[in-house]
C-alpha cells in the first residue's frame, strides 16, 4: 500500500473533522479565485475596449472619468452637452455639407472649414440620455459603424449578424432607423423590422411613442460594450419631442402621426446639441494640439479614455484588489492553520498506530511522509473544492455581471495574467487561442496550496517522526 493510500484512509477515518478542515480552505480558495477571476476579466474588459477605434472624446466640462464611463462604456449618467457648432470644428466644409444636405440652407448656416478639420481622421457624435428598456439608446450617424477600424486593419470594427446601417434618410422609414446589439436583441428579442420607442432619460412614463424606430439591423456580438446599446439615427433622436435646444417651432412640432413626423425637416443647428464627439486624430502630435486649445477654452474638454481607464484601474481599483486578495489570503492561512491543529491533536489518538507502523518496519521519513500527505489531501482538496466553487457562482451570477459591466464570464475562464506579466512572455503564446489562456494567476493557486500544506504539516509530522516506538507500545494497554 503506498504512502498517498495510507493517508487516504486516516483521513477517511476522521472524516467529519477532515470534512470541516477542508471545507474552511475551499471557502478560503473561493474567495482567492473570486476575486482574480473578476477583477482580471473586468479590468481587461475595460483595458481592451477603453480604444474602440478613437483616441479622445470630446464632451462638456466636468468629470473626466464620468465623461469616459457615459460615452464608451454606457455605466454613467450624461454630462452636460456641447453645442453642435463645436461638433462642426472638426469637419471641413464638404463634410458638413454631406452630414446637412435635407437641411434647409437657411437653417444650417455659413459653413466653413472646422479650426481642427485638417487635424482630424474622422469626428463621430453621439447623443445619449434616453433609453429602451434597460438598455441605452445612442443617437449618432451612420458613419458610427463604417469608421471605427482597428489600427492595423482596413476592416469596419464592427459588423452585422442580420440586415444593414441605418441611414440618415430612407423613403419607407424616414429619419427613424435603428440598429439593435447583440445582447439587445437577444434579451429583447428584437427582430429586423420591429419598432421601438425610447423613453426619455429612463422614465418608464416618458416614452417617445409618437417617434418610434424601426430595427434594420442587429449586430454581431463584438465583446464591447456596444453589444448592450440601441443606436439610431442621430436625426430621428433631434426630432423626438424634448431634445431641441430651445423650443420647438411650429413647423417642427406641429405634426405627430408617423406620415408627417417622416417628412419632417431636420432640427436647425442652433437647436442641436451633442453629448459627446468620439474623435481620432490623423497624427500622433494633433492630440495635444486639440487637447491643449479645447481645455483652455469654456466650452467643452477632451479627455483620453486609455488614460483615464488606466488612471482609474491604478488610483483606485488596483488598491481595492490588492486588500481584498489579502485578505482572502489570510483566511487561507487561517484555514491552513486549522489543518495543522487538526491533525496535531489526532496525533495523540494515533500514537500506537504510528508505532505499531514503525514496529512492522516504517522508516521514520515514511511514517512524516503519510501525515504531510494528509495535510496536502486536505488543503489541495479543499483548493480544488473552493475553485470549482468560484467557478460556478461567477458562472450563475454572469447575467448579473454582464448587465452592470458588458463582460460575460464563463464556466471555466481563467483569470488573465496582468499585463505586467504579460510583457515577459512570447507574443507568440500570449496570443495563441489554446495556450495562452492557460498562463494564469489561478495556476498559482495549487502549487501555493502544496506549499502551504508542507508549512502546516510539517509539525504533526516531525511529531510523528520522532515518535518513541519502545515508549509507546509499552504504555499502551
């Protein structure tokens, strides 16, 4: 009978106190494997999706970080807005003729070259604040998902599981189009060709029913946090009842059966307004141009969303991880320590087999090698317990997560390693579908159980090798 066999049995033995010693380092291992897991699959969720094809937004001045969590991944409230005119400083002259052409000239205005138009790839707005259901509605143009590409590539980031981009204009739906995300159409179960109405900042008894949209398009799933909004045309949105400027003119506001609301003319500029103005710059020094003459002026500031995330993760989520993992570290110790008195007091109680053992001739290393062996039972059982554990319950609380946050945790994703580490491995295997998943702080976890198994065993274990066989079976009746 080998050594792990041996120890098997004593433990099976003492099995309710063996149960409990092993249950307190699964919920110890729980915690540890909790708290890696979520904090590494949110903090790469938001590292990955903090560039989504633009490298600044421009918004109204206030909070940074507010500005950078509302526009990119939808988990704040708005800020103020920013007047459309300054939206028209980043397009040349023919930009803003295409973007107005149903405008009437006379509501539009003297178009001119934008002071950052020659600085500028492409400008994208956005106008936010109502929503469909839970889910946030984003006003913006059609350009929204032909621009944005990864840098390294000419293909649209984004692309359509069913249907097409809504347009600024289509004879059969008018100014009213919407495009739907995956995870919205799969909650909703929305269908290319249904309508839906916004409700004005969330109020479930403010809704735009005299504006609906029609769905054209449902987009694949893309891992962002587009996959939870709603985007429609950025000039139905002007035309839904509350989002003018200043109050509506009776050319505009007159009409509210879906034939005339259709036919409406666009919102005149000195009445349109902009949450935000996703931007990418056409070279490395245009950023600190824009950056420096929009912050030094009152109306609106620019913000780089890498940087504020980063900031974010480093200032005030990073310190939260690290006492948490303390923590959940000590309650491991304090488990391993459980596991030590647990089997120095059976010690006493196995004397005599101890002895019995070393009389049929046990060596001494063997008889400290069957009581190290239980402590590594118990606290690698327990470990593999409590991490199978973890992994259920942020399974089961997935839709919890992925509605506050936009990150899907699956059964058996492992916690990433920080980018820190990353760096020290081949490209070649971090990026490799199969492997590089594999390369995680969870890993740790065992070999840190054998380890601490060794610490707490090692006592009961010199105890039992320095058991006196003579002694003992004397004084045993």
């Amino acid at each position: 009978m080998s050594i792990w066999q041996i120890a098997w049995r004593s433990v099976r033995q003492r099995a309710l106190a063996s149960s409990l010693t092993s249950f307190s380092m699964a919920l110890g291992v729980l915690l540890v494997t909790a708290v890696l897991l979520v904090h590494g699959l949110v903090s790469k969720s938001f590292s990955d999706n903090s560039d989504l094809g633009y490298n600044m937004i421009a918004g109204a001045k206030g909070g940074k970080l507010q500005l950078v969590l509302n526009t990119t991944f939808y988990l704040s409230e708005p800020v103020e807005n920013v007047p459309y005119t300054f939206y028209q400083e980043f397009l040349t002259k023919p930009q803003q003729e295409r973007e107005l052409e149903l405008m009437k000239p006379a509501n539009r205005g003297e178009l001119t070259d934008g002071t950052f138009a020659k600085n500028t790839e492409f400008a994208i707005p956005v106008c936010l604040g109502d929503y469909y259901q839970n889910f946030r509605v984003v006003g913006t143009l059609p350009k929204f998902f032909e621009e944005f590409k990864d840098y390294d590539s000419d293909e649209p980031k984004y692309s359509f599981r069913e249907g097409r981009n809504f347009q600024v204009w289509n004879d059969e739906h008018g100014y009213f189009e919407a495009v739907v995300g995956s995870m919205v159409a799969q909650k909703t179960g929305l269908k290319i060709g249904d309508k839906i109405a916004a409700s004005h900042g969330g109020d479930p008894n403010d809704i735009h029913t005299d504006s609906p949209f029609t769905v054209v398009g449902i987009l694949a799933p893309s891992g962002t946090p587009n996959d939870r909004a709603v985007f429609v045309n950025m000039e139905g949105f002007y035309l839904m009842s509350g989002h003018a400027k200043v109050e509506e003119s009776e050319e505009v506001g007159a009409n509210t059966t879906g034939e005339t609301i259709s036919r409406r003319q666009p919102l005149p500029i000195k009445q349109r307004e902009v949450t935000a103005i996703l931007i990418r710059t056409s070279d490395p020094f245009s950023p600190i141009i824009i950056k420096n003459r929009v912050n030094e002026g009152n109306i609106a500031q620019i913000v780089m969303p890498v940087m504020e995330i980063t900031s974010l993760f480093e200032l005030i989520v990073k310190p939260i991880q690290t006492l948490l993992l303390v923590i959940t570290v000590l309650i491991c110790f304090v488990s391993g320590i459980s596991i030590l008195v647990s089997i120095y007091n059976s010690m006493n109680d196995r004397k005599r087999e101890i002895a019995v053992m070393r009389a049929l001739g046990a060596r001494r290393r063997t008889v400290m090698g069957i009581v190290l062996s239980e402590s590594i039972i118990l606290s690698v059982g327990g470990g593999i317990l409590g991490w199978l554990g973890a992994h259920f319950l942020l399974y089961a609380s997935s839709p919890m997560i992925e509605a506050q946050t936009g990150v899907r945790i699956g059964l058996f994703d492992l916690a990433p390693l920080p980018r820190k580490l990353e760096v020290l491995l081949p490209s070649a295997i971090i990026e490799n579908d199969w492997i590089g998943p594999l390369f995680s702080l969870e890993l740790v976890i065992v070999p840190a159980l054998i380890l601490l198994a060794v610490l707490v065993g090692f006592l009961p274990a010199y105890t039992a090798y320095r058991t006196d066989v003579a002694e003992t079976l004397s004084s045993s009746p």
